[in-house]
C-alpha cells in the first residue's frame, strides 16, 4: 500500500472520548479544534459504548462539517433507536465515493439534492455493537460491512429479487437518507454482510467492488474477450481488476490524466493505457483503441464505460466490434446525445447499470479468496478527526489520490 496520510494520533484515556471540553459548535474548515468532552463508559454485551454519535456532514451553502447525529450515545445504550430488524454498527473505516464530493462541492446528483445538513458516506465496514431482539443472524461482536441500501422488501422489483429497483428505495448518503460517515449507524441486519477476517479497510471497499462485478457480470464479460474501460478513476480501476480476473485478454483504459494511466499500469500490468486527447474526435479515439487492440481483427467485444461523461461514451459505441455491447456504469446528467446511427448499423447493444443487487457475498469471496486485491488504490487513509482535510484531499486532481479512507472514531 502507498503511505497514506495520517493525522496525529488521538489520545485515548480510559474514561474520555476524543471530543471537545465545553465547546459544541460542529468543526468547520475554516477552525477545527480539538477539545474534549467527559462521557461515561458503559459495558453493553461486553462492548464498551463511550464515544457519542457525530457524523461528517454537508449542507446547502456547501460546508463541510462534523456535529452530532443520530442516535444519541444513551439511546444507543439502551437499544431504544432500534427498529425490529435492525443492529447498531460501530463504523471503523469509510471510504469517500465521488459522489460524496459532488454532494459537497455542488448540493446534489439528479433527483437527490442537499436541502439541509446531511450525512455523506456508503462506503463503511464495522462492529455490531447492538441487536434488536427480533434479529437472530447477527451477534454483537461481528464484524460486518454494510450494503447501503433499505429497500420496502414489498414492491415488484424487490419480490421478484431486483431490490436496487424498489420503488421505495432508500440509498445511504443520497438526501433524504443519511450517510453512514459516522460514529455508529442503525442498519436493516439483512444489509450488514458479516466480513470474516477481512480489514476494516478491505471491507470499506466492498461497496465499488460490488458496482465493478455488477458491471463485468452484467455485460457479459468472458476470457479471451477483448475489452475496452473507459475512465481510470477508481470504479474504472477496480472494474480493470475485475476484467483480468475474469480473463478478458487485451484490455486497453482510457483517461485523459497520465498519472491515472500510469497507475493502472502499476495495479494491473498486463493492462494496455490509452491517453484521452480531448480535441480528438470519437472516430479518432476509437481508431487508436483498435490499433492498441491489435488491429480490426481484435476490435473490443465490450466497453465498459465508466466516467458518464458523454464523449467518452460516444468514443466507447465508435469502438466496439459489430455486435458488440457498451455497458454505462455510471451517468451524470440527465440528457445525453449519442451516435445512436452508429448503433443501429453495428448492432450494437447499449446498456446501463442501477448500483448492484445479490453482489455483496460474491464481492466478499472474490476479496477473500484474494482473486481481487484493490489495498494499492488506497493511498490516504485519515482519522476521523482529520475527516474535512480527508475530503479536500479527495477532491484535489493534484493530490494524486485514488481512494481516500476515513478510519472511525477511536475510544
């Protein structure tokens, strides 16, 4: 793993959290204290509960902050906040996902917009700390990473076992539901997988995992497949891993960033790297892939495009072969323009892709197994006090971050 970044070390008496004496008014940016607040330790279950709820938070006028959340310590303790169905997780490592910075930086994605302080994170492994009487398949004590989702189990998409398509569908950190960078978190048992000896911090990563396989699952990648990635970003490179465990042979990612191309290369290196020019044409773009490929002969059978950005798409139907398939991991707009003459005349089938559904025990095998290793993408790893500076790292193209983790509070 690349150094990673650190704060400095939080102190850690027995009887205090790593909280503020006297002040508190949420961090900020702009004045971030360290103080401390006296709190009691309570053993529940052989589990000390001490540290209160706080959580890293956005807002409408783009700040960014850490403040109090729900529940509260005392309601943790006594298991009032519990819902039938749900356990208390003690989050101990979170990643931040591009889409936490877009709810940062511009107060939302399509349909969910930021309209008061909210919660950003669904990417986090940790410790049950608490279970709900009527839960029988967890134990305080597990070690579990959480699938994001709270789904009516009631709707036609989630009985007939396609519940990223609930109609009723809420999705941890995309407003209204709160996000899951906190100190602990009420979750359905049914979302919390339990982990094994997976790290925190491998369990963290889970959540892209699952997107990558849904992706190369879905589109049908197979060994010996030609196969083009557009976008080197981190459901980019985790998707490239994907494509090489699955055997496609050769594999060419685009990005228009040499420092992205230059690290797939490194991550899997068997991976061919093509340089986005942007005043390219996407007929130019996809002469070069093929040459890339090997010539007409070795055109992509798939291209697994993974940046929403409407030129890269357009460059992905322009490449692949007659019959071939382009599978959109991602959108960020609401309207796109394609060549959609293109594919008519190549037969080419387009297709998109809502999160993942049934893929977080196959993300858990694969990780375990050691079939996908993604600990060389984690080059900053922040404690939770340090959550503001982990964001703006993450945010920062000059940072030469891929992913950015925040560990959980410490008590």
């Amino acid at each position: 793993m690349a150094a990673g970044l650190r704060g400095p070390a939080l102190p850690n008496p027995a009887y205090i959290s790593q909280y503020a004496e006297g002040d508190m008014s949420p961090l900020t940016l702009g004045h971030v204290s360290k103080t401390y607040f006296w709190t009691k330790t309570i053993s529940t279950d052989n589990m000390k509960l001490q540290l209160p709820n706080r959580g890293v938070y956005t807002d409408p006028e783009h700040n960014l902050f850490i403040k109090e959340a729900e529940p509260t310590l005392d309601q943790i303790i006594d298991g009032s906040s519990l819902a039938e169905g749900e356990v208390t997780v003690a989050i101990k490592c979170s990643g931040i996902c591009g889409s936490d910075v877009h709810f940062w930086k511009h107060g939302g994605i399509g349909p969910w917009v930021v309209n008061d302080a909210h919660i950003l994170g669904h990417e986090s492994a940790g410790l049950v700390v608490k279970v709900h009487p009527s839960v029988t398949t967890l134990a305080v004590g597990d070690r579990v990473a959480i699938e994001p989702h709270i789904v009516c189990k009631a709707c036609e998409p989630c009985l007939t076992g396609r519940y990223n398509g609930c109609k009723n569908l809420q999705f941890r950190s995309s407003p209204p539901s709160h996000g899951l960078l906190r100190t602990y978190v009420n979750h359905p048992a049914i979302w919390c997988h339990t982990i094994g000896d997976l790290s925190y911090q491998k369990g963290a990563l889970l959540e892209p995992l699952s997107v990558a396989l849904t992706a190369v699952t879905r589109s049908g990648v197979r060994i010996g497949d030609p196969v083009l990635i557009c976008g080197a970003g981190p459901i980019g490179l985790v998707v490239l891993q994907c494509c090489r465990a699955a055997g496609a042979y050769p594999t060419v990612i685009s990005d228009v960033n040499p420092a992205r191309l230059q690290f797939a290369r490194q991550f899997v290196p068997a991976a061919r790297t093509l340089q986005v020019r942007p005043e390219e044409t996407d007929k130019e773009f996809a002469a070069r892939v093929v040459q890339l490929m090997g010539g007409e002969d070795c055109e992509p059978v798939v291209a697994l495009e993974c940046t929403g950005v409407e030129s890269s798409i357009a460059g992905a139907i322009q490449s692949v072969k007659f019959g071939g398939k382009v599978f959109v991991v991602g959108v960020g707009k609401d309207k796109l323009q394609f060549p959609f003459m293109r594919l008519s005349e190549r037969e080419i089938d387009l297709q998109f892709q809502q999160r993942y559904v049934n893929m977080w025990p196959r993300a858990i095998r694969v990780m375990s197994s050691g079939a996908i290793d993604l600990d060389q993408m984690i080059t900053h790893v922040y404690a939770f006090e340090d959550a503001l500076k982990a964001f703006q790292t993450a945010s920062d193209p000059s940072s030469g971050s891929i992913k950015v983790l925040i560990e959980g509070p410490q008590g």
